[in-house]
C-alpha cells in the first residue's frame, strides 16, 4: 500500500510528546488505507507521484505517520496519523493550518473529510502565552469566592438603537445586576452608532452603574475590523479611558489579525472576548473541522473568554458537546471519545490558564439550572433576547437573570430563588423552566452508555456522531423548553 510510491501507513507507529495527533473522519471513492496514505502524503511531504527530490532524510523526520484506522466500510473510516514537530515552522500557525487543515479537502479521491481534533505537543504550546484567564476575570469581577457563573447580556435589538439609547440600555441593565454588557457581532462602527460615541457613552453609564452597586462591571467593546490599524487605535482608546475588555469576531478576524490584537490587549491588561460568529460553517459541514480545534487555537493564543455554545439555547450542540467544549476552555486534561467527537486525551501546558467559556445564544433565566449541569459554576452566561424579553423590560430582564445566577451560587434551585425575586418568578412564567435534573439526566445516560455508543460509532461513522448529538439534544428531550420556544 502506498501512495506517490511511498508509504505512510505504521500501525505500530506509538506517537511520542512531541507529535501532533489528527483525528479525523474520511470517506472516498479509494479504499480507506488508500485515502488515509493520500491524505498523509499531501499533509507533509509527498505527491501523487515518486519524485527524485525525496530522499531518506526528509521522509525520515519530516513525514505524516497513519498509525491507526477505524475502517467503518471500505471507503470510509476514522484516520489517526501523527505529525512530527520539526515539520512545522513552530512559530507560524498558518503554516500549521496549511499543512495539516489545507490541501487534502480538496483531493480529488476524497467525498468527505472532517477533522475532529488534534492534540497539540506541550513544546509547541508554550510559545503561546495563554490566557490572562479565569480566575483574573473573578478577581476583577469580585466573584472568587461566591464562584457563581457571571451574568451579562447582548444589548439587542443587535444593530440600529443610538449611541444614547445603547448607553441607556446599558446602564439599566448593569445597574440591576448584571456583570456584563456586550455589543453584538454586527455591532461596531455603522452611522446610527458611532463607536467612539457608543465607547464614551457605555464607559460613563458603566462607572455610574458601578458607583451605585459598588460592584466591577465589563463593557464587550467590539472593535472586530477588516483595518488592523483601526483596530489598534480603538484598543488604545479603550485602554486610555480605563476599560477593561475588548471584544474581538474572531473566526472572521482570522488567526493572525486575533493573535496581534490579543497580544496588544494583554500588554495593556486588557482581557479579550471571542465572539466565534462564522465557525458553524466548517464546524457544522461535511467537510470541515470541529469548533473544539478552533477552540484549543484560540485559548493558546490567550483569549480570556469564548462563546462556547449552549447545549440548551438556540445555537447547535448537545448537553456533552458543549460540556466537552466548556472543559476544554477550562481544564487542562479533557478526556473523551470518538463518540464525543474527540481523541482519548487533550492536555493543555501549565502556562495556558484557564479561559472563561461564555454560554449565550437563545437563552433566558429558566436556564440556567441545566447551564449549571454542563458548565458547573465556571462560565458567563448570557441572554439577549432573555433580558429585553422580560415582561417588564431590561430592568427586570438583568435583576431575573441576576437572581439566578446568585441562584447557582447559593446551591438552590431556580424554583426557591423565585420566591424572592419576583422578576425570575415572572422571566419563568413567560420563558419557562427547565430544571436541571432533565439535564443531568441527559449527561448521564451518555456517559453510562459510553462504550454502547463508542461501539455504535465504530461501526457507523461519523453519521452516528451527528445523530447522538440531535438525539441527546436537550430541547428535542427536555420538552417544557422546546414547547415554550415554540409558544414565543
Ligand atoms: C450572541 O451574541 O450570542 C447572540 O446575539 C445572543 O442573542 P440572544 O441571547 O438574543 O439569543
């Protein structure tokens, strides 16, 4: 077996720590054997042919190793294969990309190909900085002790209100509970809302919500732009009338526009918001690659917080996708399986800390108990539509929402909380409330039958993987919730 006359086929091949381990999901018009070796071949050092410029030399140290195969049918199969590190320019992650994430979709032998993760070596990983992370957010937020998530909301309607009425939003909101306000991702210099106008105004309402709670507050300033010298002068701004947080579109942006304006915020202290519009269309595509690469990238090059998906809002992912998701912006080993559409084990490298996972996307107050059963307490939840949804307002919309989230911290259920708050009782009566119980339940019916599926998987493909992710979907199962989203 071979391709372009040489082969790259080891199934002995035992990765060393150094490697880059891929996993992915390919299907072809060759037999799988033959695919896995074209796909080898074009991601490190060969071609359709045997060429006289090969020599021992490269092929030795430079060459993609398959060294296991998951045959599903003939054609089709899931494909390990390790890189070695001395392929790469180490401290270029485009070269990276081009190698590995690049040529081989379009091979003509191929009719799917999904990459599913890659383990990245710990050498290769402390190049990057990481993160000022987690904790420091807390720290600044003033949470370390409570550990309850944080809470924060989109100002919506997401384009077209003035720098005066965003900025009155803004402060109504912070000032009845909430952390957080953010501009959306289309949300950054139109006419009707000029970014500098919105900055000044947001920044006053901000310090005077702050004055009045004595309480920090984060303003997600969004200064994604297709200048990065525009971008630069917006971060110098912020940073010169004391802000924070500085958010960033970041799948658009592309990884070296992100890495530079990561780098500058972190030089200022500044910490970074990653909104990931756009990564559904090669996360969710038969030809593509998982959210879960995108994200490892992402926490080395230092964002301190991501959206991350929900598991029980509007946007796409089961309850132990996203959970797989939320370890992996916080944990520094994630195991999984190929179920959960990951390899047996990711580690991080001491110095990347911690990043926040941001849970937003369809959500209100109700919730939040089955946010709890895939996040834990670790994550910023937030709900646009679920704030200004609120029958009585934003006002009310922040205090429900609030109250919830201190919910999480006190370790009571939404339903006690209620009786408190009346804002959470009447965010419930029109959002409804799903405990997290039938999360849970969820999660844990997975991972009991975690071999069953894994077996399940092994056989069918990467179809399987689609279909648990639909079938453990939380708002096909958890029906107060998919009722509800179709009653509002
Ligand atoms: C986001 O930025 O995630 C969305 O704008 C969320 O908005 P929603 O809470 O109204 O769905």
């Amino acid at each position: 077996m071979a391709y372009g006359g040489y082969s790259y086929l080891e199934l002995n091949y035992k990765p060393g720590k150094d490697d880059f381990v891929v996993l992915l999901w390919a299907k072809g018009t060759v037999n799988i054997n033959n695919l896995a070796e074209a796909i080898a071949a074009e991601s490190s050092v060969g071609t359709f042919t045997k060429i006289k410029t090969m020599n021992e030399r490269i092929f030795k140290h430079y060459r993609a190793h398959v060294f296991e195969i998951i045959k599903t049918s003939e054609d089709s199969g899931f494909i390990k294969i390790a890189y070695p590190l001395e392929h790469f320019d180490q401290k270029n992650v485009i070269q990276f990309c081009a190698s590995v994430m690049g040529n081989i979709y379009g091979l003509l032998e191929i009719e799917e190909l999904y990459i599913m993760d890659i383990s990245f070596p710990e050498k290769y990983q402390r190049q990057f900085k990481g993160p000022i992370g987690l904790e420091a957010i807390r720290k600044y937020v003033g949470t370390e002790k409570s550990r309850r998530p944080h809470c924060g909301t989109i100002v919506k309607p997401k384009v077209g209100l003035t720098p005066n009425e965003f900025a009155d939003v803004a402060y109504k909101v912070l000032a009845n509970g909430l952390d957080l306000v953010k501009d959306d991702e289309n949300l950054v210099d139109q006419d009707f809302c000029k970014w500098r106008d919105r900055a000044d105004l947001v920044n006053k309402a901000m310090n005077r919500a702050e004055l009045e709670t004595g309480e920090k507050k984060l303003y997600c300033c969004n200064i994604s732009d297709s200048s990065i010298e525009r971008m630069e002068k917006r971060l110098d701004y912020l940073h010169s009338h004391g802000l924070k947080l500085v958010m960033l579109d970041v799948f658009v942006l592309g990884m070296p526009a992100t890495i530079h304006m990561v780098n500058m915020a972190h030089r200022y202290r500044m910490f970074t918001h990653a909104h990931r519009a756009g990564f559904a269309a090669v996360h969710r595509s038969g030809d593509g690659y998982s959210f879960g690469i995108l994200e490892k990238f992402y926490r080395m090059f230092g964002l301190d917080q991501l959206h991350v998906g929900t598991g029980v809002g509007k946007m796409d992912g089961a309850p132990h996708t996203i959970r797989r998701f939320a370890r992996l912006a916080r944990d520094n080993e994630i195991k999984a399986s190929i179920a959960e559409g990951g390899l047996e084990i990711s580690k991080f490298d001491k110095s990347i800390a911690p990043m926040m996972p941001v849970a937003s996307g369809g959500l209100h107050a109700g919730l939040t108990e089955g946010l709890f059963e895939i996040f834990g307490n670790d994550f910023t939840m937030q709900a646009g539509g679920g704030v200004h949804g609120h029958p009585k307002g934003s006002e009310a919309g922040a205090k429900a929402l609030r109250a919830a989230a201190d919910a999480i911290g006190e370790g009571i259920t939404l339903e006690e909380k209620a009786k408190t708050s009346k804002e959470l009782n009447e965010e419930l009566k029109k959002f409804g409330y799903v405990k997290g119980y039938k999360v849970r339940r969820m999660l844990n019916f997975f991972d009991e039958n975690a071999d069953l599926f894994e077996m399940i998987v092994k056989k069918q493909g990467m179809s399987a993987i689609r279909m648990f992710d639909k079938t453990f979907d939380a708002r096909g199962n958890v029906s107060e919730h998919h009722i509800i989203s179709k009653k509002v």
